[in-house]
C-alpha cells in the first residue's frame, strides 16, 4: 500500500527511470527523434545551413528559394542531415515542384561521405530517372527506371542491406530493387543540379523505425 502515496518522481525512480533536467529517460530503450523532416518553409538563404551539412562544390551550395530547395546554378550541388543518426537501412524522399518536372532534383542515401553516396535523380522531360552510386568521387551509374514523374510526386530512394530500391507515391517502381554493396552506412540527404527546379517536403528515417516505450507505460497508459 506504500506505493499509493509515492510521488511521480518517486514512482519514477522505483521504475527505474531518469529525469534530468525535466526531460525522461527511459534506459535499454532506443530512443530517437527520427523522422528527419524539412519543409523549407522559412527565408531564402544560401547556403542551406541549419540541420544540413553541404558538400564542397565549384558550383555552390544546395539553397533555399521561396519555400524551395534548390541547387546553384552550375549544378552537382549537395547537403545531407547532420541532426540526426541513421542506421545503415534508411530512406530519403521529398516533393516534385511544379518548377522541377523538366528534371533537376534528386534524393540521396547513406552518405558516407560528403560526396559518396547513392542518388536517385529526376534528369529530363519528366519521365528520364536515374540511379548512381558514388565511391571515392567516381560516379557509377546503377540503372535508368524511366518512370514519369510530375508535380506534387513524391520520390524515395530506400537502401536497406545491399538492397536500393526507388519509388513513386510510396509504390516500388519497375527494376527495384538494384543491388550494390559498395556503400554501407552514412545519412539521408539531398541533391540538385539547377537553381530553377526545386524540391519540397523532405523526410528521412531508418527503415522499419517504431517508437518502443518500456512495458510499463504500455500496459498502464502513462500516467494522469
């Protein structure tokens, strides 16, 4: 009967919980903020800055332009999220802009390094897409999907194991998965090669990623 009386602090610390600082640790359990979300919705900036580390680039830096992301002018312009760590299987997708669908932006996975990583990207007229892997600054290209693309489709390159697999609207796409196994690990990013055709609404997570909460606070609810 002891415990009625308990404060929530001290129910707490029986459960074998932390508070530091008013915010609740739970130890053993994994626990992360993911998903890696930007809508861009804030003033126009060059470079990106923010949760985003770009890569060096001749060109210039990936930029936000009235509500977009954009590349700079000379193209191969690059950024990945630093907020966050990812596991080796994650995802990252974003938005066509009406801007974009002669082709332009891309999406990229484990970004081991500033530059190496795996991209999907939009190229032409709409229907012309490709995947590459860059290894050391030497681009490979993986495969050509070639499926339409247009304004408002969202676009997500996956990589999980040596599995890379690209999709449309959440629907794998002809061809996927393509394997490789040349880069293991890294963040989502994001890519462009003009500063006139954009994208919008990224998101990056790990594959198969659920919040698990300690038993307790399943079976009874929290508290009130």
């Amino acid at each position: 009967q002891w415990k009625r009386y308990m404060s929530r602090w001290e129910w707490l610390k029986w459960l074998g919980l932390i508070v530091v600082g008013g915010t609740l640790f739970f130890p053993g359990v994994a626990w992360a903020p993911l998903p890696a979300t930007d809508n861009f919705n804030r003033a126009d900036v060059n470079p990106i800055g923010g949760n985003w580390t770009t890569a060096p680039s001749p060109s210039g830096a990936m930029q936000i332009f009235q509500n977009e992301c954009l590349g700079a002018s000379g193209g191969n312009s690059m950024a990945y999220w630093n907020a966050d760590t990812f596991n080796g299987d994650h995802y990252a997708q974003s938005k066509v802009t009406a801007n974009s669908v002669g082709g332009g932006p891309a999406v990229r996975v484990r970004n081991a390094t500033q530059i190496d990583a795996y991209r999907m990207y939009l190229f032409t007229s709409g229907s012309n897409v490709q995947l590459f892997k860059m290894v050391n600054n030497v681009q490979t290209q993986l495969a050509a999907p070639n499926f339409t693309f247009g304004a408002t489709d969202v676009i997500k390159l996956q990589a999980s194991g040596s599995s890379i697999s690209y999709y449309k609207n959440g629907t794998e796409q002809t061809g996927s998965p393509v394997t490789d196994t040349a880069l293991t690990g890294g963040s989502a990013g994001i890519y462009s090669d003009t500063s006139t055709k954009g994208q919008d609404d990224w998101e990056g997570n790990n594959v198969g990623a659920t919040t698990t909460w300690p038993g307790w606070f399943q079976t009874h609810g929290g508290w009130s």
